[in-house]
C-alpha cells in the first residue's frame, strides 16, 4: 500500500511571499524508497533550459547520526553564499534522517530576505529529485490542471497570505526516510550607515552533525575591511575564520556538535539568530564606482564628506490600544534618542493618534533644545488607548508640511519627510486600505518622502511598504520585543542624514539603453545609489558619467569613467565570481522598478505593458515574480507540485486590485485637510501693502516719534513720547479682540544737549484669544504658547506659524505678524554701528489702519482705531519759517500745531521716507486721552487698567 505524504510549503519572495502546499498522493517511483541511499550536495550546474540535475544522497550512515528525542536528526544544515561586487547567490541546504519506525513531521524553515527573488527550490526524497523551474502563472497552471486531470499531481501551492519572509516546507515523514530541501535565491545588499550588511538568519532548530556557513566576498573596488559582529552570543567568540585579500574574502563558520550545544549535556541547540558580515568597499571619488561587464554596467555611488541638508520631518505615531506595554515603552525610548539626535536647523512636529488625531504642535517647529526637550516630555506622557485612526493622521502631517511650504517657512534646500510608526490595520475612520493609499497619493507633494516602520507580527506590513514605495520612501518591520528601540533607531538613522537633493546620472547618448533609474529624490548618507543598464554599443572601453545634485550649499556636479579592461583582467581569474553578476543585478533592479511603478500606473493600459515587461524579465532570468510560478516536477516531468500565488481576498490592497467606489461625497479626507487658501490669505496679509508700503500707516520709530493716520480725514498726527529707560508703554489694549502690544523703552549711552533720548528697545504681542504671545527684541524673536517656547534669530530668514498666527523674520530687517486675514504688523529692526558712542540698536512698529480692531480698543495707538473728528484750520507761519503752525481742534481741545516732516523706515532702512503731519507738542497732550504716564503697564503683556 502507498505511504502518504503530507507537505506545507510557505514561499517567500518579492511579491508572492507564502505558500501552502498539499500533496495528495504519493508518486510510484517511491514505493521502494526505503532501500535507496542519499549522497551528496545536491547543487550541480544548472543545464540550459535552468533545471537542477537529480542526484542521490549519502548520509554516510556509518556515523552516528546527532538525534534529538524524537529521532529526527540533521546531517548537515549548509549555507553556501557568493557576493560578487553586492549581488548575492545564497543556497541553504538542509538534509534530514528520520530515525524513528514511524511518521513524523520534518520542518525545512529558513527566512528569506525581504526582497529576495527565490530562483530554484528542490526536493530530493529518498534519491527521487522534484526539481522546479518559472513559467508565466496561467501555463504553470494549465500544465498542473493536465497533470492532475491523469491522477499524476503530486501537490499545489496557495499564498497563505502569513509572513512575507518565511519559507516554510514541513513534510510528513515515515520511519527511515531520508530527504534533502534545498533553496536558492539572489538579492543585492544595500549600504546602510557607511557599511553592506550581509544577513543570514540561521536557525537550523536544531544540532546538525555538519553545521557551516561559507561566504566569498569578490568586489572589484577592494576591501576596505570585513568584520563578523558576535551578533549570535558570547558562546560562538573565535569560531568564525576570516581571509581578507585586496578585492576578496572569505568567511566561514563551522561549529562543532559541541559548540552547537546550550551547554555539554543539553540536546537543544544554541545556533538561532542571524549571522551577520559586515564590509566596505574602497571609494576613491565622490562619483562612485562605474563597473561594465559582459554587456552591462552597474554605478554605485555613495559620496562622504558632504555636509547633511536641512530636514522637516513630521513623526506620525500610533498609540492605539494595541501598543500597549512593552511596545510604547520601547518606542518612547527610541524617540527621546531620536528628538536628540535632531540638529538645530531641522524642523519637527509629532502626529500622534489613535481613534483620535492629536498634533504635539500645529506647525513645524525649529529642533533647538527647549522643543526636543518639551517634545520628550509629550511623548513621555502618552497613554495608548483606543482604535487606529492612520488615514487623518497621515493626513494631518501631509496639511502641516504643505501649509509650512505654502508660507515660505521651508529651506529651499531643506528635505522634507514624514515617518509613521504603526502596529496595525486602520479600525476607525477610513479602512479601505486602497483608499488610503489613494488619499496620501492625491495629497502628499512630490517632495515629501514617507517612511513606514512596521511594528508586530500582525502589521499589515504590504500596505506599509506600499505607502513608502508610492511616496519616494521606504518601509521596515520590527517585531515588538526588547530590541524594538534599538531596531526603531537604526531604522532612523538610515534615513535621517540627507546630503544630497534630486540627484540625476547622465551617460552619453547612444551609449547605454534600459537603464533602470537615472534620477533619484535624495541621497541619505551611509547609503548608496545603484544604477544599472546595458551597454549598447561593442567598443565602449570607457564609459562616462555626469551626476548632478543639490548639495548643502551648492549645485554639485561629478564625473565618471568605468576601468572595463581592468575588471575584466581580475574577474576572469577569480573561480568564484559570478560571471553574469552585471546581467543579474541589472534584472533584479529593473523588476523591482517595474512592480513599483506598475503600482502606480494610472492607466489599465500602461500596467497591462509593465506587467508583460515584469513577466518576460521573470522568465527570462528565472526568478519568480508576482507573474509567474514556479512548477515543481520529478525527472519524469509525470509528478508536478505548483508553487502559486492567487491574491488572499481579506487583502483588498493588493497590486492591481479593483476597489468599490461609492457614489457619495469621499468622506476619507477630513475638511481642514482639504485644500485651502488659508495659506495664501496668511501670506496675503504678510505681503499686503497696507503693512510694507502703504503711505497710509500708523507707526512708532525713533526715539520714539508716533504717527497716526486718520483715514477719514487724511491727515497724519505726529507726537512724541519723552519717558525713562525700562518704561514700558501701552500702544494697543482691546480686551474685547484679546489683543496687547506694548513696547519697553531703552536708553542711549549717553546724554546729547542734556536729555537722554529713548527708543524701542522690546515689543511685545499678547494674543489672548489665542494663548499665545510674541517679544521681540533687537536680538532675538520668540514665539509663547503656554510652556512651550521657540525662537528666531535676525541673522536668518524664517518663519512660525502657530493656532493660525504666521511670524515672519525677513533677515537683520523686518518681522511681520499676520493673525488671520484681520490683523497684521510690522516690526522694524535698526541696527548701528555698535562702537557707537551714543545711539543704540532700537525697534520700530507700523500698524496698518485697516486692522479689525474692536470699539474697546485703546492705547497710546488704538484709542484712533476709532477715529476722532480733527479740524486743522488758521494755517500760519510759524517760529520756523520752514515749519507753519495751525491750529488744530479735536476731542474738545484747540491745540497748535506744527506742520513738519518725520521718517517712515519701511522702504529705506537707512535713510527713511519722509512723511508730511502736525506734530502735537508736549507727548501729545490734548491729542492722546489723558496723559502719557497713563499708558505705563506693568508688564511687556499687560492690558491697560481703566482706559
């Protein structure tokens, strides 16, 4: 009678990540399998059509073998890996006896590197080898629907839709029965923090009599240096060997039995965790490394030594329930080493959210100490609790970067980004997850990058990965234990040292085709670009490269020349260099372009091309792709098994799928994200000519000279306000708008004619309404909400915006307030020589007539926000025949006046306007309600008492 064999087999590459497999029935030519022997490794050189060879296996059976309780014993358990100039070629082989007289389950489990194309997978059961090879998915199917329809198929594979980075094969084996699972797959290692990583995750779960790991290391541009971090404990110190040449190495790692051990007499194996080689290569320019062979050329390019841009960076946070406990904790950690770690010409602001969204602040903040500090103590304080709300929050960081662009608050050079840390599927608000996708696409601008980092073993980690890749960004999954922190602040830091902006690669015409990116948004330090192409023409020995990009202070341009003889010369002498490296890379790199922007393609006609170019290149180079399938078969070709992908239904966000769209309002994107023109009213009101060059203005400036525009009669009354050093005088005080502007006196160094004059040296705004105030001084600007504090320098141009109110610093000039579309003023900086023996730095302000104030309004300036009736009459020469006297009668009061000329400083910061008005003698008297030592407050935001 038959023997029946279960499978499970869980597949994990690029796009197609799981599979389950079921094999029905047993195939004849294993009805006699328990007198066959095993022999040998079974990676031969592949044929022509790239099918594997079958082989047999010998176990060398007079050794004992290392059996655990249950009889199950690894022979060998070998990883056999070759990087040649970054691709990687990996084959890990397991060979596995059980020694029991019945069925068991043997597991083949190793972890596929997120990414990774799988090429080939066998199976050899008793000597019997299922070899596989790709065809397009419909065929691949065809030909097993054909083979089952004869009772002749062994097994199909579905997507369990589990883990993308799992490969998993448990097969049930009867007593005696010898089998071999073998995998080979190929990925390119990218530069992360100024060094390649190459990782093994090697689990074998159990002692193996042969453990080993052999990496060859072959890149051309030489070896700066090779290092195996302990990353598998203090119990392996000293067990792996390193050979270094100039352009190669070679690593290897081959425990004992005993070394395996926990400890001398435990059966359990200490060997679960990845195995880790770390190198860099020689960089001789800052142009990179051109590198053409056999038809093909690859540039890396990775420049040091350049100065980091500027970055705006929003940290969008989940703190729904399920971040409960160890998770928060360790993500409040590694946020506090994050926030000081920013630099002090980033700005930031912090999304936190669950079934609510909540802003740290409003706007984008600069990174100085006060505000990382405050925003520790905010990320300190959260509870998580509720649902996940990740549509509005990622909505609402969109909103605050375009409203922070939209106002000029941005470094031109500066890079802008948003990184968002989840554990889970959306559960309040919008949860197609298509949608949301959608909603970021149509909001997000094109220069804003957004980093996804996946927390959990439940996060839908495709859909984080998505969002990255559609907005120029990039994707990780952490798991929520111990190493959360750390993982979270690795993750940052490969993305958080911009130095290069729009960078773009230029080759000759004529000279290359296909080349699978030849611009890229930004350049992070530690990392790499990769570009990849075909070189068309046969006698290119010299290829050339322009790259340009924006660097901190300047455009950067940089040049190129590939070395093909050389490289050529040193390849061919090296056995273990993949001799189709260039070829491969080039189709690794091309793909994954191609999965990306069939993403985003915006026509059912252009993804249908992209996605005969992916299934073409898929077969072409023998990997497997979303598009094609991998058909396991006997030597027979009469048993197939079929490794296949079908789209898992509760993934409704999955590449190419069809989502249902209502015929209601899209109730996904809230209103305030919505486009606006609260921005463009902002800076409409920074740049009306009411406050920069509107004749018709109410000003202080001077020492300290007022000059008050009445719109209805048109005239400008002028006084002066002769008071004491630290004086502070009231110039507006509305308690109904909840506005205050006072201004402190300061003193010259000295006496001239015997009077000390006074100027402006502080002012300040109290926003009531808003909580927020404004000081300014000649040296610096600050910015109050409550505790939280932050400033600007005259030395820069910048910009805060907060609760709606936009501060403006135009450098060493002006600084504009704009609350809304109701109110703005100006703040005029005069700057002397600073060995002047008398005058000092002091401050003016203009105040345009056109401000909503209310009726209240009050103050040595607000009380004529509501106009008196003024009669200038009997106009005569005066003392001064240049300076006529009238008389003036206004608030019950005839006064005499004098007409003369005073300095409006908007326009010309040096010389001054000149602006014709009756000057009121005596600090106003008769013209201002009361008298000037009224208008003496307490404090810089103090409202007047009694006005």
């Amino acid at each position: 009678m038959k023997q029946l064999i279960c499978f499970l087999l869980l597949f994990a590459v690029s796009e197609i990540r799981s599979f389950d497999l079921v094999i029905d029935e047993i195939p004849d030519d294993l009805e006699n399998l328990f007198d066959l022997e095993l022999d040998g490794f079974l990676s031969k050189p592949m044929t022509r059509n790239g099918r594997y060879q079958r082989s047999t296996l010998n176990y060398e059976d007079s050794e004992e073998l290392v059996a655990g309780d249950d009889k199950i014993s690894i022979y060998s358990y070998k990883v056999q890996s070759t990087i040649t100039s970054r691709l990687v070629n990996t084959m890990i082989q397991s060979k596995v006896e059980n020694k029991a007289k019945h069925s068991q389950n043997v597991v083949f489990d190793v972890q596929i590197p997120k990414g990774a194309f799988i090429h080939n997978f066998t199976m050899n059961i008793n000597g019997i080898t299922f070899t596989s090879s790709i065809r397009e998915k419909s065929a691949a199917r065809q030909q097993y629907a054909q083979a089952r329809a004869k009772g002749k198929a062994a097994g199909i594979v579905r997507s369990s839709a589990l883990d993308m980075e799992n490969f998993k094969a448990e097969l049930n084996v009867p007593g005696g029965m010898k089998v071999q699972f073998e995998i080979h797959y190929q990925e390119v290692i990218r530069r992360k923090l100024g060094s390649y990583e190459y990782v093994i995750s090697l689990q074998p779960g159990r002692l193996a009599k042969h453990l080993e790991v052999d990496v060859r290391i072959i890149e051309p541009q030489g070896l700066r240096y090779v290092h195996v971090p302990n990353s598998l404990g203090d119990h392996f110190v000293g067990i792996t060997t390193i050979s270094k040449g100039e352009k190669k190495a070679h690593v290897s790692f081959k425990p004992t039995v005993a070394q395996q051990r926990k400890c001398p007499t435990c059966s359990a194996t200490a060997v679960d965790g990845n195995f880790v080689v770390a190198y860099d290569v020689h960089r001789e320019t800052k142009a990179g490394e051109l590198e053409i062979f056999n038809g093909y050329f690859i540039h890396y390019f990775a420049p040091d030594n350049l100065d980091p841009l500027p970055k705006n960076i929003l940290f969008v946070i989940d703190v729904s329930g399920s971040m409960w406990g160890l998770k928060m904790k360790q993500t409040v950690e590694a946020m506090k080493t994050i926030l000081g770690d920013l630099r002090p010409d980033d700005h930031f602001s912090i999304v936190d959210f669950n079934h609510n969204v909540r802003t740290w602040r409003d706007d984008l903040v600069a990174a100085t100490a006060p505000q990382t500090e405050d925003a520790k103590k905010y990320i300190q304080e959260i509870h998580p609790n509720g649902g996940t709300n990740i549509n509005e929050a990622l909505l609402r960081a969109i909103f605050i970067l375009k409203e922070a662009s939209n106002l000029g608050m941005l470094d031109p050079n500066s890079v802008s980004m948003i990184i968002l840390v989840s554990d889970g599927d959306p559960t309040v608000g919008e949860l197609k997850l298509t949608k949301i996708q959608k909603n970021v696409k149509q909001n997000i601008p094109e220069d804003v990058s957004l980093f996804s980092l996946g927390i959990g073993f439940d996060v839908d980690y495709d859909f984080l990965e998505r969002l990255a890749h559609e907005n120029h960004g990039m994707a990780q999954r952490i798991f929520g234990n111990q190493e959360t922190s750390s993982q979270m602040k690795k993750f940052y830091n490969q993305v958080s040292t911009p130095l290069l902006k729009k960078v773009e690669f230029n080759y000759p015409r004529g000279s290359v085709s296909d080349v699978t990116q030849n611009s890229f948004d930004n350049y992070f330090g530690g990392s790499e670009i990769v570009v990849a192409g075909k070189v068309d023409s046969d006698n290119v020995q010299h290829l050339q490269s322009i790259i340009t990009a924006t660097s901190s202070n300047a455009e950067l341009v940089l040049e190129t020349l590939a070395d093909v003889e050389g490289l050529e010369d040193f390849l061919k002498k090296e056995p273990h260099a993949d001799p189709k490296f260039t070829e491969k890379l080039w189709a690794y790199l091309t793909i994954n372009q191609l999965l990306a922007e069939r993403n985003l393609a915006p026509t059912a006609a252009l993804k249908r091309n992209i996605t005969r170019s992916i299934l073409q290149m898929s077969l072409d180079h023998h990997i497997v792709t979303p598009f094609t399938a991998m058909l396991i078969e006997n030597p027979e070709r009469n048993e197939r098994m079929l490794a296949d992908s079908p789209q898992d239904p509760k993934r409704g966000c999955c590449p190419g799928t069809l989502g249902v769209v209502s015929n209601g309002l899209d109730q996904s994107i809230p209103p305030w994200a919505k486009p606006t023109a609260t921005a463009e009213r902002l800076l409409s009101a920074l740049r009306a000519p009411t406050v920069s060059s509107d004749p018709r203005i109410t000003a202080v400036d001077n020492d300290p000279h007022f000059i008050i525009h009445l719109l209805k009669s048109q005239e400008n009354i002028c006084f002066n306000i002769d008071s004491e050093p630290g004086k502070i005088l009231n110039l507006v005080s509305d308690p109904d708008s909840g506005i205050v502007i006072n201004g402190q006196l300061t003193g010259a160094k000295k006496q001239e004619n015997k009077k000390l004059s006074t100027y402006f040296g502080k002012i300040g705004f109290y926003f009531k309404n808003k909580g927020l105030k404004v000081e300014i001084s000649t040296e610096t600007i600050i910015l109050k909400d409550g505790s939280y504090s932050t400033a600007l320098s005259w030395s820069d141009t910048g910009s805060i915006i907060r609760k709606r109110l936009l501060v403006s610093v135009k450098k060493e000039r002006t600084v504009t307030i704009a609350m809304d579309t109701e109110m703005s003023f100006m703040v005029l900086l005069h700057r002397v020589w600073k060995n002047h023996p008398v005058n000092v730095d002091f401050l003016g302000i203009y105040i345009p007539p056109t401000n909503r104030f209310s009726p209240s309004a009050h103050g040595l300036i607000g009380q004529f926000m509501s106009e008196p009736t003024v009669h200038i009459y009997n106009e005569r020469p005066g003392r001064d025949p240049e300076k006529p006297e009238a008389t003036m009668e206004v608030k019950g009061h005839k006064l005499t006046v004098t007409s003369g000329l005073q300095k409006d400083y908007r326009t010309d910061q040096v010389f001054g306007t000149n602006v014709h008005c009756w000057f009121v003698h005596n600090s106003g008297k008769g013209f201002i309600d009361g008298h000037y030592k009224d208008y003496l407050v307490a404090h810089l935001y103090s409202f007047l008492k009694n006005p």
